[in-house]
C-alpha cells in the first residue's frame, strides 16, 4: 500500500520526506501542530494529498487525526514519526532547564508512541506495514549537552527494537533512521552547527524513506541506518554483514561469551 503518514510535515526534515515520497507516487498524509505550514506543503504536492493538524502529543487529537487519514486515503502503509524538538539551551544537565528537558522527551517518546497506537490496529489487520522513526547518533552516542534530547532519541531506538520483536511475525517492519546534518530551523538554531558548511541533502533522507516504504529495507527491520552515510545501494551490500553481526541495533555490549548480563 503506497500510502504514507508524515508527521512533522510542514517544514524541515518532514517537509521534504513527504515531498519526495509524493514525487515517488506515494498518497501521502500531512499531520502536523501548524495547519499553515501543512497547508503550504499540501499545495507544493498538489496531488494525491490529505492534511490533518493535531497536537501529537494529544492523545485523543492524534486518534481523530489518524481516523480522517485512513478514511481518506484507505489505510496506511507506511508511517513515518519525524516530529521532534530539542532543548532551548545548548548545556549539560546540571545547568538545563529539566521541565524543558522532560518538553523533549514528552515531544520526542509520546508523540511517536500515540501516533504508532493509532495507527498500528489497521497494520496488523492488513498483515503489513511499515514504521519508520526518525532518530539519532544521539540515541546510542553519549552527548555533553541536550541530554533530553538525547534521552528521549534512546528510549526512541528501543521502541523501534520493542516493535520490531512484537510485531515482525504479523508483517510489520521499524527502522530507525538518523538523518545526519539536515539544514532546517532547528539545526540552524543548535550553537554546535555554526558555521557548518557541509550539510546532509533532505533528498538522501527522503530517498531512504522512499526505500525502506517500498520495502527494499525490510531485511533491516528493527535496526538503525544513516542519511549521508548510508545509501538504498550501500546497505543491501552490506545486509549480509550487519545481520550476521546482529549489528545496528540498541543493545548492551558484553565483555565475552560468559558474561552472565549479556
């Protein structure tokens, strides 16, 4: 089914991951907080397009946002959880603000989670379906600075390995995908950017996206990928290896083959 929920949609990394899967035939679905901004983006498609503004970290808007997709556009293949936020202020945890902090997290875990739920139900009674959260270096590389951020792209990874166990047997497929350096409003506010000059194209974002919704990446199911690093051709060569290492995925190293914890 080429049919996507983006949410997030209406600018930045969401923005250009539902113009590229639309430019790929995809019917896709703007949900968002702005109604203006997914409007804008709505008109940039023009084509096989629905927009559905919602709070999602609302549970019950979230369900009626999802409810008008799915009448719209006759169910959903492919989710993609791309909203997310990031602290105010570029400190270490001793000197952030925590009810920020706990803003990020909240923003980052519920949103995906209530939106997954929603969605989830009409997957399994297809028997197939696709969940792709946007993630980060961040959810398995320790930070100096926004920790919220970090600690909520953590908790996000190991979702994507809860879903991934849980539902892999009934046809449904997670990824976590990083996208790297993406230029939008709020990396250009983040002080570690200034002066970056070197930038990771949203359109490598959007063609993984695209890849992992057409089903190219499913052998990668529960694991993480890389925008600007990894592409659709270098990950299928390297399929064999990363899954014969159990490789790309959120787990506790162990110190040899007896550890008792492992």
């Amino acid at each position: 089914m080429r049919t996507a929920l983006v949410t997030g949609a209406g600018r930045g990394i969401g923005r250009g991951v539902a113009l590229g899967l639309a430019r790929a035939g995809y019917a896709v679905a703007l949900v968002g907080r702005t109604r203006a901004y997914l409007d804008a983006v709505a008109d940039e498609i023009g084509g096989s397009v629905c927009v559905a503004a919602a709070d999602l970290v609302d549970g019950t808007a979230v369900l009626d946002a999802v409810a008008r997709v799915e009448e719209e556009l006759g169910g959903i293949g492919l989710l993609v959880n791309n909203a997310g936020v990031i602290e105010r202020a570029e400190v270490p945890f001793a000197e952030d603000d925590v009810e920020d902090a706990w803003r990020v997290v909240e923003t980052n875990v519920r949103g995906p989670m209530l939106v997954t739920h929603a969605v989830l139900p009409g997957m399994l009674a297809r028997g197939e379906g696709r969940v792709l959260n946007l993630n980060s270096g961040a959810g398995h590389r320790a930070m100096t600075v926004y920790t919220g951020y970090a600690v909520s792209k953590g908790a996000l990874a190991r979702f994507t390995t809860q879903l991934d166990a849980q539902y892999r047997d009934r046809g449904i497929r997670v990824l976590d995908l990083a996208p790297g350096q993406v230029e939008t409003a709020m990396t250009g506010s983040m002080p570690m950017h200034d002066g970056r000059t070197q930038w990771t194209p949203v359109e490598a974002v959007a063609e993984l996206v695209r890849a992992f919704g057409d089903g190219e990446l499913d052998a990668l199911s529960g694991r993480f990928v890389r925008a600007g690093t990894d592409t659709v051709e270098s990950l299928l060569a390297a399929a064999p290896r990363i899954l014969a290492t159990d490789a790309r995925t959120l787990r506790l190293s162990a110190f040899g083959d007896d550890d008792p914890v492992a």
